[in-house]
C-alpha cells in the first residue's frame, strides 16, 4: 500500500467517525423530544438519563454520573436537588447514599448539570448557579492527585465549581 492509499484509509475512518457521531447527535435528539405531555416528572427523568448515557460514553472512567443529587460542603451548606453531578468517587465517599438518595461532598464534584425541556431565562440560570457557587470546599482539605497526595490550607480550595464546568442544558421544543 503506498502512502496515498493509508492517507484516504485515513481520512475514510475519520469520516466514518464523524459520520457515527452525527448519527448519534440525531438518535439522542429524537429521545430527547419524545414527550411525556401526561406526567413531567416523568419526562424529565428520563432526559436526565439520556444526557447521563451520553456523558458516560465520552467521560473518562473516573467519573461518575449520579442522577438527582445534592451537594453539601464542610460548613453544612446543602444545595437544592441537582439533575445530573458528574463526580470523581475514586478518593472522596459519598457524605450519605441510601438507595436514590445522595448527598456529594462539593470536593468531589467535577461538574452540575441542569436539564430543563423549556426555554429558560438567563436569570434563572444565574440563579441556578450561584446557589452552587456558595458551597466551599473545607478550608483544610486533603487531594490524592495521580502522583503525589497536597494538602490545601483553604486558600487554593476556595474553588468557584462554575469555573470548572457548569454545564446548562436546554432543550427547546420544535412546536
């Protein structure tokens, strides 16, 4: 095989990757507007869920995905239920986990996600966000990273969890 042949074979399996992702773009987006008008509880569940099936494929395996959780920081800060947090469990437990009930300590928390099926105003969102922004990691804390174990004295710690990474999620009605 010559080197212009490996450079199409190349770029066909390249296309074929982006062709796969856009096939599942359009597979996630029908589910997501696939309503439950009777009960919207209900529908909004089960969009959580797609988003959690979808993040669980591109997330590193670290990561969990916990579904209707709350966050609560060192100074009994609690935050309203949370539709999707994306967390790192492999150093930190859970401060409580009792069937669908979940309480994440805010130094285990990589990412929030909200989902909503509506249109939604910026200042909801703004709201939304700095409700978590008022949990704080402990001012003495201790993080076991891939090589080595730090210990914070607070003022590193101190982290904005929008910083990391908020992700807002709207989904809008076609009709």
């Amino acid at each position: 095989m010559d080197e212009k042949e490996s450079d199409n074979r190349k770029l066909k399996v390249v296309e074929n990757i982006r062709e796969n992702y856009q096939s599942l773009e359009g597979m996630i987006s029908k589910q997501l507007f696939m309503g439950n008008e009777l009960h919207g509880p209900t529908t909004g569940s089960f969009r959580e869920e797609i988003w959690a099936g979808l993040f669980g494929q591109i997330l590193p395996k670290k990561f969990v995905i916990e579904q209707s959780a709350f966050i609560i920081d060192s100074e009994e800060g609690i935050s309203k239920e949370i539709d999707l947090v994306i967390m790192d469990e492999m150093y930190t437990p859970y401060i409580f986990r009792y069937g669908k009930l979940k309480f994440i300590p805010i130094e285990a928390v990589a990412a929030v996600v909200e989902c909503k099926s509506q249109s939604i105003d910026e200042r909801s969102v703004k709201e939304w966000g700095a409700e978590i922004k008022k949990l704080r990691t402990a001012k003495e804390s201790v993080a076991r990273l891939a090589n080595m174990i730090t210990r914070s004295t607070g003022l590193a710690c101190q982290r904005d969890p929008l910083e990391y990474c908020v992700l807002w999620i709207r989904i809008f009605r076609l009709r």
